[in-house]
C-alpha cells in the first residue's frame, strides 16, 4: 500500500482508524465522555456485574477492551511502532496483523499520526452460548483532528478534501479463554 499518494493516503488513514479497530483513554475521556470510567468498572470488578446481568457485563468488558485497544492504537500510531503499546493485548487476528502492516507503512514513508480520534462505540450484538463468546461493536469513528504527519518536520501531510473524516466501523470481538480480543475491524464507505 502506497502511502505516498493522496489517494493511497486516505485510504490508509481511513483504514488506519478502524484497524487500529484501542483507544487512549485520556483522549477518549475528552472525546467521548465516559470512556475513562468505563474501562476500570469493567476491569475492576467482573464478577459483581456478571453476577447481576451477564449480557450488560459482557457489554462492558467489550467496550472497555475496545477502548484499551485503540489507546494502544494511538500510542502505536504517534511513533509508528507497536513496542511499548500493548497493542497484541487487545487485538489479534485480522485486527492485529492490519495495524502491525500500516504501523511498516508509516515507518517506511517517514509518517505518523497524532491528535485525538473521537470515538462512540456501542455493543450492537452479544453472543454468549457459543464458545469462544462473541460481539459485535458498531462504532462512529472522526477522525478530524487525528492528523497524519511527516515524522521529522511535524508538517501535517495533505489528504483529499473529499475524504470521509468520520465513518461507520464495524468492529468483530471474541473471547480467547476468558479474555475478550477485538479480532477484525470494517470499515464502510458512509458518514456518521
């Protein structure tokens, strides 16, 4: 994949987003309202919300696996490499392997990208009967003010105008053990 053209850019930066399908909890804080509080209720204490409705649980542990998934992402993004970011906690399969190859185009083209991607996820589906567990997560993604850059200089690198800055993700999550992974992401062609 070229990241060198606009097209080929834009493109990638749409992908890019839904790829890298863990959220930075301080910028989802900001973007989204209740991400922050989200992620430690669901982390902290999974036996006292399982308990009580297994389905709102399971909701929450995916939401909050899919928020540690993007902030992984971002990290990953702002330096072009996935040391140090945990992506592999959160993402595997398709998800995994998407980002790790558009994390070796930046690298390879000199880019990153940083600023804040705002997200509003919501679980639209819930499987839990089968083994591994399943969810789906449908999710706005804009990405206005996540702006890829030139590494060296920070000069901004122009995309189409044309693009879509926010877009419809579809998101595919999956337990592996006990733990819930973000497996695939999609993007569709349509605003939000």
């Amino acid at each position: 994949m070229s990241i060198s053209n606009a097209s080929g850019t834009n493109h990638w930066l749409r992908r890019a987003v839904v790829a890298a399908t863990a959220l930075s909890v301080a910028v989802t804080a900001a973007g989204c309202g209740s991400g922050e509080k989200e992620k430690p209720e669901a982390s902290s204490s999974p036996s006292a919300s399982k308990s009580a409705d297994p389905q709102a649980a399971a909701k929450a542990d995916v939401l909050a696996v899919y928020r540690s998934y993007w902030d992984a992402q971002v990290k990953a993004y702002a330096k072009a490499s996935p040391v140090g970011t945990d992506l592999d906690k959160y993402a595997f399969d398709k998800a995994l392997g998407k980002a790790e190859s558009e994390l070796v185009a930046l690298k390879i083209s000199g880019n990153v990208i940083k600023g804040e991607p705002k997200l509003s996820p919501e679980v639209t589906a819930v499987s839990l009967d089968e083994s591994p567990k399943k969810a789906t997560i449908t999710d706005c993604v804009d990405v206005t003010n996540w702006k890829l850059l030139k590494e060296k200089t920070g000069d901004e690198v122009k995309l189409p105008k044309e693009r879509l800055t926010r877009f419809v993700t579809t998101i595919s999550a999956r337990t592996v053990g006990e733990k819930w992974m973000i497996v695939e992401t999609q993007q569709q062609d349509r605003t939000c």
